[in-house]
C-alpha cells in the first residue's frame, strides 16, 4: 500500500526546509519534493548578516544547516523531481512526477519558491557562462581588469555592481527606469563609486560575439534610439519570479501569479498552504520566508488534528 | 586538502585525477566552489550518482592548484563561469560546460557521451 505522508512540501528553499524542520518534529510524516538545488534563493546569497541570531553566515551553509535540522528530525527531501501533475481534490492529495513515481498527502504546503529573471534576449542562452553571468561573487574574478554591463536596479543589481568594481575596470549599470528601486545605502554605495557609469531608461536588446560576449544593444526607451556597447561581460539581476507556472487555475494567484494566502498561510483549497516567495507579499527575506513556513507548518498541523 | 563539502567524491590532486580517469571509462568532474552556480550541479551529480552506474561522478576544488589541467583545458577556453563541468571517456574529454546547469543539461550530455 502506498505510504500518505502528513506534509507534503513543494520546494526545499527557506519556507520549504522551515515547515520540514516543523511538521517533521512534530512527528507528521514529511516528505519535501524538490525541483532545483535545496537552500532555493538562500544559496544565491554569498552572505547573510541580517539572520537574527547569527553574526554572519555564507548563505549555502545556512541552507545546509536547515536541510541537516530537517532530514534529523525525520523529513525526507526528495531533489531534483520535476512534478507532472497536482491532484488537490479530496482528503488525500496526490502529486504525480514525470519519472512516473507519485506521493499521496493529507496535506500539503507549496514552497516553490522564486527564480532569477532572465532577460530571454537573442544570444542569452548561447553566452552563458561566456559572458553572461548572474553571479557576481562566482564569476567575478573572470572579469578581472575586463569592462562589463550590470542589468537591473534594485538591490541587488546595484550591491553586485559594487562587487564586481574589485575586479572590473569599469560598470555600466543599464536599468528601464530613471531611478532605482534598490535601498538608498545600495544607491549611494554605487554613485559614489568612480568605477561605475549608469545608462538609464535604457533596456538592452541582444547580445553579440564570436564564441564569446563582445558586445551588446541598448535601446533608449524615450527615444527608442539603439547603440551598441562593447562588453566583456553581462551580469543580469532583474529580480525573481515565482515558481508558479504548474499551479496555475489549481489554487488562487493575484496578477503577478503569486499565490493568495491568509494570515494562516491557507490557500483557498482546503488542506493547502503556502510559503515563501511564491506567495502575495511584499518583503521577500529569508527570516520572512522561514516565518511563514513556521507559520504554515503548524497551520497544517492543526488542519490535520481537526 | 578539502576544498568542498559535497556527498561526491572530491578528487584533490593531479595525479589522483590521472588515475580516477585511467582507472574509468565515463568519469564526470565538476570543478566549482561552495555557490549559487556550482551547488545545483552538485545536487544534480548527487542524485544521478544513484542511477547512473556506468558513470563515475567527482568534483574538484576550483581553487585547488591541483586542478590546472581543468582551468587550463583547450575545451574551456573562454570559459567565464563556474562551475567547469568535465565529461571524460577513456581519459579523454568528450565535452565541457561552463556555468550552472540543469538536471536536463547534464542527462542529456550523459545520454549522448556515455549512453543511457
């Protein structure tokens, strides 16, 4: 007979690895499936120094911690799955994998998380990893004494700029908008460094080279005017989307296809629950991300005692 | 000395590369660091480990001196992120990628180079 697990979770990021640690130490059978690599957006983050608690910590050993505390207590993650279909009708739930496995659970919280946004411009996928990055702190030293393009204006557009002016002998920030949505530290960090240049309202278009990047356009969004501009490298760091897609018409999403939740983390479906970057919210941080997962953890708990 | 804290095999020397590629007919080594790029191969290697048994899988410290002839290998020439992931048959190399990739980039090269 099939085992039905407790808790099934969907994605292993913050929220994910936080409801495993709690539903599995509550003694409900937990069982995390997984798509990408465990930690999710934890391990994109070089350094935390705002986790209360811990002075500073590489995110990918914060990430292995949390997988270490879950899988102790009793949960397991299966990585690197791809699910092929939800079925969220009825007491017991059941997801189905494209290599044909399928788990069954009375409950099930959705931590899928989010993901970089890429750009999908011509030449994107052929000059990763030959130009185009969207590490600064892996791929930084490739750059060394090299000009590159920085794309984005929030945060973490602007701090990775900052970053990549160790290695790099000039930045060029290229960002839609004529201001940046990044904190005002971040802001200031990048305009008073000589290294960086800024070209504003401005969008790329394409990348170009021959085997490697070499160049780039740029279209002024005002006038619609497109230049060129030779590049060593292209670091893209437009935000992140939620991991939504195979939920759509399953359980309800606002227009940005993140999923609604209340106070309590239940979707509309009885027995759902959700967390994380995946969810309507406004503030994406780890130490939110674990709070909700907390949260949903015990609302699924008490789902299943009642 | 250690250079990564990974579930594979880390291959620390030239000369142990050497003989962990003369000693296996279809080796994969991903040489990387402990990132955001380099952590969902591992994951990826990890968990083919268990399926694929006509294939050894290892890593290698990209930092580790040892692993020159990786950084230095014609395949890898204009290569500009990590992880420098290695297919070897008989010793040979067969492909190279720079930069994350997918669980569907690695089984596709593993079907192709190695068969299924």
């Amino acid at each position: 007979m099939d085992e039905v697990f407790d808790v099934i979770i969907i994605g292993a990021g913050a929220a994910g690895l936080t409801a495993g640690i709690y539903s599995s130490r509550a003694k409900l059978s937990t069982l995390i499936l997984n798509e990408g690599a465990v930690g999710g957006q934890m391990v994109l983050t070089e350094e935390i120094a705002n986790y209360p608690g811990v002075e500073s910590v590489k995110g990918y050993e914060l990430a292995n911690t949390m997988k270490m505390q879950a899988k102790n207590f009793g949960c397991k993650i299966k990585s690197n799955i791809k699910v092929s279909k939800y079925n969220f009708a009825g007491d017991v739930k059941e997801i189905e994998l494209t290599d044909g496995r399928s788990f069954k659970g009375k409950s099930i919280i959705l931590t899928p998380g989010g993901r970089p946004r890429s750009l999908n411009l011509e030449g994107e996928g052929v000059f990763k990893g030959k130009g185009i990055s969207y590490c600064a702190t892996c791929d930084g030293d490739f750059f060394t004494g090299k000009e590159v393009v920085v794309v984005g204006g929030g945060n973490s557009a602007l701090e990775e700029a900052v970053a990549l002016t160790k290695y790099a002998t000039k930045v060029t920030i290229v960002h839609q908008f004529d201001h940046f949505q990044a904190f005002e530290h971040a802001i200031q960090e990048a305009t008073k460094n000589p290294k960086i240049e800024f070209v504003m309202e401005s969008e790329l278009r394409g990348f170009y080279g021959n085997g490697q990047l070499q160049k780039v356009t740029i279209e002024h969004l005002p006038t619609g005017k497109i230049s060129e501009l030779k590049t060593d490298g292209t670091f893209i760091f437009v935000g992140y989307q939620p991991n939504t897609e195979s939920l759509e018409n399953l359980v309800q999403m606002n227009e940005r296809k993140e999923i609604i939740v209340d106070a309590a983390m239940k979707t509309n479906l009885a027995g759902i629950f959700a967390a994380g970057d995946c969810i309507n919210k406004r503030y994406r941080q780890v130490t939110t991300a674990v709070a909700e997962g907390t949260i949903a953890a015990l609302s699924a708990a008490e789902y299943l005692r009642n | 000395m250690n250079y990564l804290r990974t579930a594979l095999k880390e291959i620390e020397t030239a000369k142990e590369l050497e003989k962990y590629l003369s000693e296996n007919e279809n080796v994969m080594v991903c040489c990387g660091r402990m990132g955001p790029m380099c952590l969902p191969v591992y994951d990826v290697m990890e968990e083919l480990e268990e399926q694929r048994t006509n294939v050894k899988f290892a890593v290698m410290g990209f930092d580790n001196p040892e692993a020159a002839s990786i950084r230095n290998a014609p395949e890898c020439r204009g290569f500009m992120g990590i992880p420098f992931t290695m297919y070897y048959k008989n010793g040979k190399i067969v492909q190279a990628t720079s930069s994350i990739q997918s669980m569907q980039q690695v089984t596709s090269i593993l079907d192709s180079k190695f068969g299924k």
